[in-house]
C-alpha cells in the first residue's frame, strides 16, 4: 500500500508506519507478527503508530 507521498506502509497489516524505501517491514516486531495468528493491534512501540497496544 503506498500512502499520498509515495511511500510505502509497513506490510503488517495492523501497522500504519511507514517504512524506508526497499523494506517491506517497520521493524522487527512486525515482520515476526501475525505468522500464524490474525492481530488487531500492533506492537511494533513506534510512537506514529496509531494502532499500538
């Protein structure tokens, strides 16, 4: 998904962060989340994130 200023967010489909180009993955916690599980909230702990726990 790309947002209005052409960057992409983060593929954790909870997470609203944007990530750099070439990472699909604001961070650690989300690129290890929801492998198994459906979430409804992110712990990714980014302060821009509006759907952190």
């Amino acid at each position: 998904m790309m947002t209005a200023k052409g960057q992409s967010k983060c593929a954790h489909l909870p997470c609203q962060c944007v990530v750099q180009p070439g990472d699909k993955y604001c961070g650690t916690a989300c690129r290890e989340a929801g492998s198994k599980e459906v979430e409804i909230a992110c712990q990714c702990d980014h302060g821009t994130c509006s759907l952190t726990v």
